[in-house]
C-alpha cells in the first residue's frame, strides 16, 4: 500500500504524518482518529509550542534528575545515555488487554509446564513433540539442572514477553525473554514521568495502575523462599555499575526495600548463602539475579567469572536458597525452540494458543534454509542465542556484502539462527519537536510467577526512533513510551 496523508489535514503538527499499510495505534485506515486516542490528540494539537517544549522538557529534566540511563554499546559518541522518552502515550483498550493478559498466562503456565518436563522425566522429548536435537544443542540448556528440585517447581519467575501488532490487529509473540528480562524500571519511570507531565490528561483517561509492580515483583520473590524461612532475606544480585541495566538493579531493589549486592558481597558456607554487612554474616534466603547463567557461579559454569558466588549452585541444590529465575531457563527462550512454544501450549494445556507465533523458518532443515537464503533481502535472521537486537540482519535495509556475510554463517552453522519475514508491525504517533509522525513499536508486558500469574496492566512500549527502522531494541538506540491500559 503506497504510503498516503492523513485526511482532513489536522495541523501543521501532522503533515509529515502518514499511513502507509501498517496498522497506526491512532488512526483508521480512513484517516480518522480511533474514538480511545482522540482526546490526547484534541490535547496535543490545541497545545501551544511553547507548552508543549516546557511539558517535554519537564520529562528530560526528570529522568536526567533520577539517572535513567542506559549503555549503547559500539557508539563512538559515547555509552551512557538518557534513555530516549517520547511524551506521546500509546494506549490500549482493556478488551485488547484482556486478550492479551489471558495469552501470556497461558504462554508462560506451558513454558514453565517445559521446563519442569525437560529437566526431569522429558515426557514432551519421548513424545517428539519437541526435538531433542532442539534441546541438547541449545547452549542455555543446563545438564546441571537435571532432576533438580526447583522451589514450587517455578523455573520463570518474571518474563517479558515481545509482542508486535500485525496489520489486522493482531497481537502476536515476536520472543519470549525468561532469562534476566530487563526494562521495567523504564515502564515505572516512564509512568511517573508521564503523571507528572500530563496530569490532566492522565486523569481524564481513567488508567490502570502499574505502580505495585515492585511490591508485586517483592511478593512473588518471598513466595519461593526456601520452607522454615518465614522471613526471608531476599537480595538482588548484579553484575556491578558497567552493566547495561545498572540504573534497573538500583531501581528495583531500592523499590523493594532490599539490599542490592555483587557477587563479592555473598558467600556460601556449608551450602548455606550469607551476605557480608557491617554487623556480621546474614543468611540470604532468595536471590533475584541479574547475572546470567555463566557468570553466576564460578565452581559450576565459567571458572572465569568475578561476578559469581562460588557453590551458589551447591547451596541450590539443597535447597537452601531459591533463585529466580532458575538456571536453564533461556533453553525456553532460544529462537529456535520459540518455534515450537504453539506445540507445546497444546502438549500440556490441551488448547489453542491465544496469542500467536510469528511464522518462523528452522535453518537446520534443508527445505526451510534454502528458501531463506533464496530470499535473504526480505528476511530477518536471528541469532538464536542472543537479545537486544544484536547480531541481527533486516533483510530490507541490509547491503549485499551483509546478505553474503550472513549467508555464509547461516551455511556454516544453521543451528544458530531463524529466520522470519519482515513484518510490518504497527506503529504509534511521537513527538518530534514541533511535528507528530508514527514510528513502529512492539510492547513487552511482565509477567510474574510466584503464588499466581500477575501481569501489570501495560509494559514498555518500545519505540523505533529512526524513521523507517523496524529495530526498538533500547541498546540498539531505541526508545520507548509510556503505555495506558484503560480501565473499562
């Protein structure tokens, strides 16, 4: 569909504003306004220039106050950036939010049900519902885990799940991240900027509340505590300030009203975990880490490693402390297995998925490489292994020597990477100065899973900030907004 402006004009505001075949979260297809976005448009464009360069600038002024930053790596301007904030909320109907809620819940009740399964009897593996080959050659799968007993059998306390809006509406499940999801505290500082900013409006729109997230998050790390600990000391454990996520570590425990600890603040004695303070040892009874797997223990994974504790996995194994989320669990989020995730939501729930899978080709099958490599130009190909956007190729807005590059790592080793078609994913109004033009986003909902499923009403909408780019990931110089769940 060739690209075609908004009609009626509105203002000088929305002139470089068109539609051009994706689905716009603010307008129909005829141009006119979706009846949820059209008082936040009736604000903004009877908003004088200078009201709105003040409103902006009070939400910069706030993040920078509060340090909200985060590390783009590979730039030569520098690291540590403000995390980039559009003023423009992106709002969903609590019909579509439903929908949405009630998918994710049963995504993350089959995702878990698998990794229960794989480390212990492997029923879904002597079914061949899921290929062993599949398993045994992710390099997240650890044989470490095998027959472990995990607390409350809950490998995937908190997940953030991607999802994309397709031309028709539909959401689906671009990826699963169930390993150490991070970006929450930017959902939490961006509805705090937003409250501020445009209160009023905020108001006037009757949105749900995410500010429990923390408590909520708080309540599910002591509902795996290890039993007999009624009490539990319950830390949060990073990798150190250079971390990319540094700023969500401070944030969250600060929220929390825990202690925020490296690997050299704890150590394990007689499998028991204890926390060096000024006033002695203190046991820790639950670790919420943001530590990969590789890095967390030196005895069990990478001898190599600074930032572990030495025998935390010893100390897990007898059950003397519970970590969330469990080691193993990015078997669950490798890009080849996510394939499978509609297969396995049948396996163990016995129903239809409700939120779908983006179609996605294997490269280790001989028929689906060949089509991919014929078809480089208008593929995305993805690393199985890695996140945040790295390592991949958009076939649309590659060159031909990244096409040969990635064609020739593909023929070397096609366990490594999928493929899927270029989407055209939906996009939402941002604020530019002074003119509002669309940028594609995605939306990464947290779901948490301690006594229940709780999912807060919302999540981080990412923002592709360079015109015409599908890539939002924050570390590859996106942005994001705040997002309103309406309340009825």
């Amino acid at each position: 569909m060739s690209p075609h402006r908004l009609m009626p004009p509105y203002n000088r505001l929305m002139t470089e504003y068109n539609l051009d075949g994706a689905f716009d979260e603010m307008f129909m297809e005829s141009g006119e306004p979706r009846a949820h976005y059209s008082e936040l448009l009736k604000a903004f464009l009877a908003m004088p220039g200078e009201e709105r360069e003040a409103r902006k600038h009070s939400a910069d002024v706030s993040f920078l106050t509060e340090g909200i930053t985060f590390t783009v790596y590979g730039r030569d301007e520098g690291t540590e950036k403000i995390f980039p904030y559009d003023l423009l909320p992106r709002i969903i109907t609590n019909t579509e939010w439903q929908r949405i809620e009630e998918g994710l819940q049963q995504r993350i009740t089959a995702l878990n049900l698998f990794l229960r399964d794989v480390y212990h009897e492997g029923k879904i593996l002597q079914d061949g519902i899921v290929p062993r080959e599949i398993v045994y050659t992710c390099r997240h799968f650890r044989r470490e885990m095998r027959g472990l007993q995990v607390p409350r059998n809950i490998y995937i306390a908190v997940t953030g799940s991607d999802l994309l809006r397709l031309e028709s509406g539909e959401f689906v499940v671009l990826e699963d991240n169930l390993r150490v999801p991070s970006g929450v505290s930017y959902m939490l500082t961006n509805r705090r900027a937003l409250k501020r900013t445009l209160p009023n409006l905020f108001r006037k729109y009757r949105v749900r509340p995410i500010d429990h997230y923390a408590q909520a998050l708080l309540s599910t790390l002591r509902s795996l505590a290890p039993d007999g600990r009624p009490e539990p000391t319950i830390v949060v454990l990073t990798p150190g300030p250079y971390n990319s996520a540094y700023f969500e570590h401070t944030y969250l425990a600060r929220q929390m009203g825990i202690e925020l600890v490296e690997g050299r603040d704890l150590l394990v004695h007689n499998n028991l975990v204890y926390m060096r303070t000024t006033d002695g040892l203190r046991r820790v009874d639950v670790i919420y880490r943001r530590v990969d797997d590789d890095f967390s223990d030196p005895l069990a994974f990478r001898a190599d490693s600074t930032l572990g504790v030495a025998g935390l996995l010893n100390a897990y194994r007898a059950g003397n402390v519970s970590i969330a989320n469990a080691f193993g669990t990015g078997l669950a989020d490798d890009k080849a297995l996510y394939a499978y995730v509609p297969a396995i939501i049948r396996y163990y729930l016995g129903e239809d998925p409700l939120l779908n899978n983006v179609e996605t080709y294997l490269l280790t099958d001989d028929r689906q490489r060949a089509h991919v490599l014929a078809n480089l130009e208008k593929m995305v190909v993805k690393p199985v292994g890695e996140s945040g956007g790295y390592g991949m190729l958009v076939g649309p807005q590659s060159t031909a020597e990244q096409r040969a590059q990635f064609r020739e790592a593909i023929e070397a080793s096609p366990r490594n990477f999928i493929a899927q078609p270029t989407l055209t994913f939906s996009r939402a109004p941002c604020l530019f100065e002074e003119r509002i033009e669309p940028r594609h986003v995605d939306l990464r909902p947290y779901i948490l899973y301690g006594d229940q499923i709780q999912i807060v009403p919302g999540g981080l909408t990412r923002v592709a900030l360079q015109k015409g780019s599908l890539v939002v990931n924050s570390s590859q110089g996106g942005g994001s907004k705040d997002t309103w769940v309406l309340d009825g």
